[in-house]
C-alpha cells in the first residue's frame, strides 16, 4: 500500500489560493487598516505559509503518524523512559471543559476544583518521596533538577548569610547519571564535578569522600540508578553529604520501581523530582510535553518556586507572598495538563494499586532479564529493579554485531529499541524497560526476537532494519551540512 | 604510524617545535588514533587567532555525530595561525592528520609543559592501552 | 490494577523463570530497613467510572473561558482551534510515541519537526527555528543564555519593562545566581522611550529583549532598539505573539537575532497556562547554540529523503555540563498542533485571525473607554490586548462583579505594576463578538458607577 502524498512536505503540497480555514466576517464597525494599524509596523504581505486546505492537512498528518511506533501500537521497551500505558479515561477529564479551558489568570474563586486538584496532587506526591512540600511549576524533568538546585543555592546563601560559611561552589553527579545532571548543575551557576561508579555500578564512596567538601552544595544520585540497581550505600552517602553540611538530591526517572515499596525521603534525600510524564503514565506526544514537580524537605520549603497551593479554611489559594522564593522557573503555573493526567492516575490506583505497578515492573524487567541473559550478557548481575542494562561488547568482538545493529533489527521484528549507548559507563550498552503494562506474552515474543537476531548472519544485521519506511538515515550528512528547514530552492 | 620526531600530548594532540626569527613555534595537531577513535567527524571549532593559550587549556572542539572531544593547547603562548580551511575539508584530518591536517600554530612562551609530552614511543604504548 | 496484563498463572510462571519464590523478593536490593513499613497515605483506588465522576465534580466547580465569556490574555489567549488540530495531533502514533531516537520508526514525528521548524522559520523570518521549548517565558531566558555564550558577555541583559512580567521574574530566577544584571527599562506610558533603552545598551550587554506587541498590546520602536542593540555588538531578542505576524513585519525583517514566542495561541487551549509550546528561532549563525532538538534532513541508504535529529552534540545527553542548554524534553504535541494550526490557517487564515483581533480590540477599547468611571490608561494603538483604568481604583470588585454577570473581564496589573494598580488588561481574540463586547461595557458600566458611588 503506497502513499506518495505522505512524503511530500507540506510546503510541496502547497498551491496558492487554496484555503484550510475560513474566518467569520468582522461584525465591529467597519475601519480601514490603516487607521488601525500604524504603518511602520505593518507587513506588507502575510508570511509565506504553504496553502492547503482541511483534507490536505488530515491525509498529510495522518499519513505521517501511521510513520511512527506508539506504545499504543508497539512494544516500547526504552529504558529510562518508561513508556507505559497511557490511558484513555485520563484523555477524556483531561479535555473537559472544566480542566483544559481554564485560563491561567482567572481568579482563584473560579478554579476552586482545579485548585483542590492540585493541592491534594502536591500532598500525595509529598506522600510518595517522604519529603515535606512540593512544587508543581518545573516544566520538566531537568527543569526540576534545576529548580531544585536554584532552591539549594538559595537555602545555601541564606545560610551564608547567617553563618558567614563560605559560598558552596560544586555540584557533584556520578558518572552514570543522566546528562542532564551535570547541564542542569552548569545552569544553576555550579561547578559539576563528576564521581566515579565502581565496576558494579555504584557510587565509588572513596571518590565521593575524596570530592565532597564544605564547597559541596549538593550530591544528585539516581537509585535505583542508570543500571537498574538499586544503590544500598545510599543512607551512607546521605550521611556522608550531610556531614559535609550539602543535600542530597535524587534523580526521580526511575520511581516507577519503588512506588510504596520505598521513599527517598527514608533514604536520605532531601529533594526529588518526579517525572510524571513517565512514572504516572503521561503521554510521551513525540518528545513532550513532560512535567517536572519536586519535593523537599521543609527546611527547603520557603525557597521553592512562587506560587504554590495552599488551603485557607475550605478556600484553596494560591500563594505569592513568600519572600524567600527563588522567583518563577516557568510563566503562569505550570503543566497543568500533564499535572490533572498524574492525579487521575494516582487516584486510579491507589495506595496498593500503585505498589502493584512497581512490583509488575520490576516482575517483568526480571522476567526479561532472566529470559535474555544467557545469550546477552548483562555486565550487572542477575536481578534488577525496573530495567537493566545489556551488553552487546561481547558479540560486538565475537561476530561484529553492534548494539545498534540489534537495536535496529528488532525494529524489523516490530517492537520499538531499547536504549542504547546509555549510560555511557557499559560499553555497547541495551537498556530495556519493559514497564508494567506488558504481558508475558509481550515479553516472550521480545526475547525470542532478540534471541533469534542474535543467531542471524552479522550482513543481515547490519543492513536492518528492512522493513520500515525508510533505512538507516546518513546522520554524517544531517550534522555536517545541516538542512533544518525546507526553503524553494531546495 | 605515529611520526618520531613529533611530541605527544596524553590528550591526542601532537606537536612539532620549530624556531623562527628566534622565537620558538609549535605546529598541533591531532593524532589518527584520535582521528579513528572520533569517527565521522563533522564540524569543528578552531581557536581565534591572538588568544594566549596555557597548557593543558581546552583551545577548541572537535565533532563526531554523537561525541564531542576538546581540543587541548600542548603548550603556552600565543596562537599565530589556524589551518582555517580545515573545518570546511574535514576529510583532510583522516587523509593525513599529521601534515595538511595540522591545527593551530603557537607561539611558545613558556617551553616548560614540553617536558609533559611524550614520544612517539610512549604514546603508542598509551594508545595500545586505551585501545583495550 | 486496570492497566496490567500478568495473571497468577503468569506470575508464578514468571518468578519461577527467575528463580525466586515470590515477588518480594525481586526486592532483596533495596535494604529491608528501608523499605516502607505501611501502605502509602493515598485515597483509595477508583475505577474509570468513579474517577470520571469525581473529576467531573471538581471541572464543575471551576468556570471555565465558554462558561464565562473569557476577555484574558497576558500571554495565554482564548483563540479558536479547528477541530481537525484535535483529531490529528490526538492520533495515538503521534500522542503515545518519544522523542524520535530510531528514525526508521518515527519519520512521521521527524518530518512533522521539520515541517514546524519551516512553517516557524517561515512566520517570523528567521533561518532556522528548533522544534520546541518549554513555553514562551523560559524561552526568553534560554534565548538570553544563547545571547550570553555568543557574545561572550556573561554580565548584563537589558530588557524593556513591557516584557510580560512572568518571563522578566524568570529571567530573574535564572540570571541569579550566574551574577549577570538585568537592566529593566521602564515602559511607564505604555511603551519604552528607544532612547532610554539604547542607552542603557553597552559593550558589556550580551542583549536587548523586547516584547512586540508588548505585555500591554502597546507598539515598541523595534527598529531603533534593534540598531542600537547591534551598535553595542548585542544581540537583537524579540519575544512576539505568533498571532500578530499575520499583520505585523516579522522579527527577521527588522533584524532580530534570536526570535521568541510563546505558542499557545497556535492551536493549543487554555489548560490553565500549560503545557503551551516555547518557541525559538534564530539566524543560521547561531544555530550551534541553540538550545533543544532540532531536525534534519538527510537520506537513507537508499538515497530516499527522510529526517533525523540532528546537531545532537549541543545537548546534554552528550555534552553533560558543557552543554547549551540542560533541556531534555520538548514540547513535541504542541509543536505538532501549531504546525498543523499553521498548516489549515494558511497566509490568508492567518491574516484574517489577526485582523478580526485588531478590529476587535479597537472597538471594545472604544467602547470600554466611553463607559463611565473607565479610560485607556494609555494612548497608543494596540493590537490584541489594551490596558483600562478604573477611576476609583477597586479593580478587584470591579472584575469580580463583572465575573456575576458572565464575564472573566481583565487581568488586574497592580500585582506586576504597583503604579497601575487601578488598572487591568483585557484582550479580545477573534471569538469575541460584538454583543460580548457591548455586553461587557454595560456591566462594567453599572458595576463601576456602584463602585465609584460608594467610594465617594
């Protein structure tokens, strides 16, 4: 079934005069332009948009997404991104008329639901991490850790203040944390300093003793961490951080393998992000939107982004007078939208519901794991949380079968890759995140799949995938001489 | 190969020392085991001529698709000269790193960080390490 | 557990594959100490049908833009969005999917950022636009960190007064703790004096940003700003309201560097501020510092074009801390809705848009300022949004009885403005009609004679 007008780019099925969208007819007294726009900043013509009308555009796009795998039509087993399920009740109150046509600047006696929404969200994500306040402004996962460590270095300067303690400089990250650590770190105005991992993939607390300092403001630790180990050393290394007088930050992308089992504030952490857009099933649409809200402890409170919800009698308010905040990470209040899909999903599940999901992910990450093990080599042992990561390194030297090359060949096999080259401390690494909301049978195919590519000639692989719209894209010639838009001539 | 008569930096960068007019100059460039090692090179960043560079100081970038290496100064002083033709024929650092694909020329100020470089001996002996 | 597929004979298959004897104990790596010895404090499990009422009771305790006739702007507008924007963008293969790291299986999600970059490239006169950013106000501050890094001035930013006042507060939250100065340029009639601005510009300031139509719905002098910016060796910032370029010169024409925006009104409803689409577009000379994704295009290895993302290096995924921008998500759904928006709007639709919300607007700022009690605070055509003094000063009261009679009215400014805390800002968008208008000047009519009778 071939569809040629699917390739074509909007601006080639452009044709002028054609129209997508008719406006009303002005009913205000009629005025010439000119009278009502000054000319100096008038165009002389409206921007050069492709002309295209409706069924133009709805053959176009839909077309283009029948390109795309979707956890609704695939296995997306992409680890560290938790590609669960994302459910249609959610969709539906998401877009009522009273959650998605609110304006952000109505008053709050008109949002009292929303409001009472978001304060309960606010206390069960407290209840989650174990920690003591939240805010729901940060757009994103990196935009929480950024948050989170504006609010440090504002808590830290407050301090200085008091205590005339010199300025606390540094940002420590372990080498196999997400990228965004040390950028965010870079962001905040502090110097990253990166902490080895020991060969099992844990803090290496010799090296971390070695770099913690009085100049240490905070140390940022996923756990369970980039390899889907859960680091036990971590209320040693709370204490350690403490003891030098800086915070411990945890990284959240991987609470989908605690939920009620274990909270970071138990553990020693002192702020968190959660990333709601995958641990409480917001949808991924093609790269975002995300959401980023933390938590902290309520030393910490005072300094996080204006304005939080707060409840005064049986009125639900927002809160602005709070002199110690660092300002606004984001205009108006935050994702909202993302924010009203995770309190469905926490109200879905519930207190055991949302212990189950942990436990479901982690059962099939195992389950994976001990189907694929004697053929992939996992680097990190025979148990893992809710992912892990294998090795290709081996097969690699052995046949010249690289992690990409599988990654690429299981597409053909029609399930989405796993992570790969990430982190960057396992060499040819596959990370593999099943999520819960697979079956066995899912997993049983998967396996097999990777099983039997592993047993194909190393061409065949090299050459995958086969079957998708298109092969594997020259990226050498994407970055050398980059093409990031269409133009005429072109 | 890497050539005998050139000074290696731990960071791949090679050096060549000449003097001229009484001034010492060194020629930089970068390794083919680096070269290799980057892969698909595609864009990089030379240093302004004039700017005064320490040892050791990151002076300018190199890019694979996906890796991103900087480039560091061998040795302080000041840079003379760039091969400015260079980031638009990338191809010429895999063709020959160590003669049309040299980097930057410094003018030496201090000759005390070319004790730091090693030989082509002992360089090779660092890349067959890092090679495992 | 609604979304979960193992069943018990599952399960103790599964365990027994992995060699242990209950799920428990696929736990063993966190410490039993640690472990939390209770269920957590959550309200119970609700199934789809209780969730759905419960939800439905807390939307019913909140008026929403449609209930009430919304007149609120302030960066987020109540602008019409085609139907066809809902049903594509809502298509599982573009909702449920990731940012495009296998390319083979996500052209649709490339080739659609490909297409969003140009139509953005093509609406503000830009070379290169990336495929998205947060919203429009960490838009700003990531574009005054891109100015930053290119001109090597890490000190000072100038910014006018007329900013929306939500960016100039990050702008502030962000720039901190780097220890720059931001200089803000009051706009005490409306607008900012382009000379006050240029002086304020020096060799140590790494931008100017203006906001074109300002907070205000006001004019600034872009051009003068923009020569003056350059003169100093700073880059030109201008943050606009996407709608606008139907009408007004674009960004590209009068020189701007880095161009901002937030996209909401491009196809993306109100959803109390968020999640909305930053937008961020540049001159080709600055595209390595540009924060965020960006796609290309390139060909397979059978010569047929397709996209990848591309200029991955900037990102902190490789980068770490040396990184533009610590930046990992985009805002790919709303991209995709703009791109679409744009798409079935065309020059013509967009024109038209444009040109009913300046009509519009005109006549209500007429009207409102023919009520007794009200004036414009300032006397400056506008485009979409206007700025209404109500003598006697009770704004509060004012939109809260005009919200009795069906009206979200205004933004109060004294919250952001001390000096205009008499006064608020309303914004008429292209669903506004003439009745709407007229009705609203007759209730601020009556509610604000009350107001100033019995201030007197």
């Amino acid at each position: 079934m071939r569809n040629q007008q699917a390739t074509q780019l909007l601006f080639e099925l452009s044709k002028p005069g054609r129209r997508g969208a008719k406006l009303p007819a002005s009913d205000v007294p009629a005025r010439s332009l000119s009278d009502l726009l000054p000319a100096e900043h008038a165009a002389a013509f409206p921007p050069p948009l492709p002309e295209l009308a409706e069924p133009d555009v709805v053959r176009h796009f839909t077309n283009l997404s029948t390109k795309n795998m979707s956890v609704d039509t695939h296995f997306y087993p992409l680890g560290s991104c938790t590609m669960k399920y994302n459910s249609k009740r959610n969709e539906r109150i998401a877009a009522l008329p009273g959650l998605a046509n609110l304006h952000p600047y109505q008053s709050e006696d008109s949002l009292q639901g929303l409001l009472q929404l978001l304060y309960e969200l606010q206390g069960m994500l407290c209840e989650i991490s174990g920690l003591d306040a939240a805010s729901l402004q940060p757009a994103a996962g990196a935009h929480g850790e950024l948050t989170a460590l504006m609010v440090a270095a504002a808590y830290f300067r407050d301090r200085a203040q008091q205590t005339g303690e010199p300025r606390r400089t540094k940002v420590l990250t372990p080498d196999s944390s997400h990228g965004t650590n040390p950028a965010s770190a870079a962001v905040a105005g502090f110097e990253a300093v990166t902490v080895r991992s020991t060969p099992d993939g844990f803090v290496d607390l010799a090296d971390l003793r070695a770099k913690l300092d009085r100049q240490t403001a905070v140390f940022m630790i996923t756990n369970p961490n980039t390899l889907g180990l859960f680091d036990r050393q971590v209320r040693e290394i709370a204490h350690l951080v403490h003891e030098q007088g800086g915070l411990l930050y945890l990284d959240g992308a991987n609470m989908n393998a605690i939920l009620g089992v274990a909270r970071p504030g138990d553990f020693g952490a002192d702020m968190m992000h959660f990333n709601p857009h995958k641990t409480f099933s917001g949808p991924h649409g093609g790269g975002g939107p995300g959401a980023g809200p933390i938590t902290v402890r309520a030393m910490l409170e005072p300094y996080l982004p204006s304005p939080v919800v707060t409840k005064v009698g049986d009125r639900y308010r927002l809160a602005f007078d709070r002199p110690k905040s660092i300002g606004r990470v984001r205009s108006f209040f935050g994702n909202t939208g993302v924010l009203v899909r995770a309190y469905c999903y926490l109200r879905t599940h519930g207190p055991d519901g949302l212990r189950r999901v942990s436990e479901q992910a982690v059962l099939n990450a195992n389950y994976l794991l001990a189907k694929v093990k004697d053929r992939l080599s996992v680097p990190h042992g025979d148990r893992c949380m809710h992912e892990f990561v294998a090795s290709a390194a081996k097969i690699k030297a052995q046949r010249g079968i690289s992690a990409m090359d599988i990654a690429k060949r299981l597409l053909d096999y029609g399930f989405h890759a796993p992570t790969v080259y990430f982190p960057l401390t396992v060499k040819e690494a596959m990370m593999i995140e099943p999520t819960e909301t697979e079956g066995k049978e899912t997993l049983d195919a998967f396996a097999d799949a990777l099983v039997r590519i592993l047993d194909e000639s190393p061409e065949t692989l090299h050459d995958a995938p086969h079957t998708t719209p298109i092969s594997r894209p020259d990226e050498v010639r994407a970055a050398r001489t980059p093409v990031v838009r269409w133009s005429p001539s072109a | 190969m890497n050539p005998p008569n050139l000074l290696y930096a731990k960071t791949h960068e090679w050096t060549r020392v000449e003097e001229s007019g009484g001034a010492k100059i060194a020629t930089v460039g970068i390794t083919a085991f680096a070269v290799e090692a980057l892969t698909d090179l595609v864009f990089m960043e030379l240093p302004k001529v004039g700017r005064q560079v320490k040892a050791g100081e990151a002076f300018g970038e190199i890019e694979s698709v996906k890796a991103v290496s900087d480039l560091y100064a061998p040795v302080t002083g000041e840079v003379i000269e760039v091969n400015s033709g260079l980031p638009e024929k990338l191809e010429t650092l895999n063709a020959d790193p160590f003669g049309a694909g040299w980097v930057a020329k410094i003018r030496i100020t201090d000759d005390s960080a070319l004790s730091n470089l090693m030989n082509a001996a002992a360089y090779e002996k660092q890349c067959a390490e890092e090679a495992h | 557990m609604p979304y979960t597929f193992n069943t018990p004979d599952d399960e103790r298959a599964m365990l027994s594959a992995i060699g242990v004897d209950s799920i428990d104990r696929l736990f063993d790596g966190i410490p039993r100490d640690m472990w939390l010895s209770r269920p957590l404090d959550l309200p119970p499990a609700m199934g789809e049908l209780e969730l759905t009422a419960h939800l439905s009771e807390l939307a019913a305790r909140n008026s929403p833009a449609g209930d009430k006739v919304c007149f609120l702007g302030g960066g987020s507008y109540d602008h019409f969005v085609p139907a066809a924007v809902d049903q594509l963008a809502g298509r599982g293969e573009f909702y449920t999917s990731y940012t495009p790291y296998q390319p083979e299986v996500s052209q649709g999600n490339l080739q659609a950022m490909f297409e969003y970059q140009t139509l953005i490239a093509q609406l503000t006169g830009m070379d290169v636009s990336n495929a998205s950013l947060y919203d429009g106000g960490s838009a700003v501050v990531e574009a005054a960190m891109m100015a930053m890094s290119a001109t090597g001035r890490r000190g000072k930013i100038v910014v006018l007064g007329s900013v929306h006042p939500e960016y100039r507060e990050i702008l502030d939250t962000y720039l901190l703790p780097l220890d720059a100065e931001v200089v803000t340029i009051d706009a005490p009639q409306g607008a900012a004096d382009a000379a006050a601005v240029a002086s304020a510009i020096d060799d140590r300031t790494a931008c100017a940003i203006v906001q074109q139509p300002n907070f205000f719905g006001c004019y600034e002098a872009v051009d003068e700003i923009g020569r003056a910016a350059h003169a100093a060796g700073a880059l030109f910032v201008v943050s606009v309201d996407p709608i606008s370029l139907g009408l007004l010169r674009r960004p590209g024409d009068y020189g701007a560097d880095i161009v901002v925006a937030e996209g909401q009104s491009l196809g993306t409803p109100l959803l109390y501020g968020g999640p909305y689409l930053g937008i961020m577009a540049c001159r080709e000379a600055f595209v390595r510092r540009m924060p965020g994704r960006i796609a290309g295009e390139t060909v397979d290895r059978h010569g047929r074009r397709c996209w990848v993302l591309t200029l991955q290096t900037r990102e902190q995924h490789i980068r770490r801390e040396k990184a533009t921008s610590n930046i990992c998500t985009s805002q790919g759904l709303f991209a995709l809705r703009a791109a679409i928006y744009l798409s079935l709007m065309g020059p013509q639709g967009l024109r038209e848009v444009a040109e009913l919300c300046l009509r519009k607007t005109r006549y209500a700022a007429e009207r409102l300022a023919n009520v007794d009690g009200l004036s414009l605070a300032f006397d400056r055509p506008t485009f979409k949004e206007f700025v209404v003094r109500a003598e006697g000063g009770n704004v509060e009261s004012l939109l809260a009885t005009a919200a009795d009679d069906g009206f979200h009215a205004g933004v109060p400014l004294g919250r952001w403005y001390p000096q205009l805390k008499d006064c608020f800002l309303v914004a008429v968008t292209e669903k506004r009609t003439r009745d709407e208008i007229d009705h609203l000047a007759t209730s601020l009519g009556s509610h604000s004679r009350t107001l100033a009778t019995s201030h007197a």
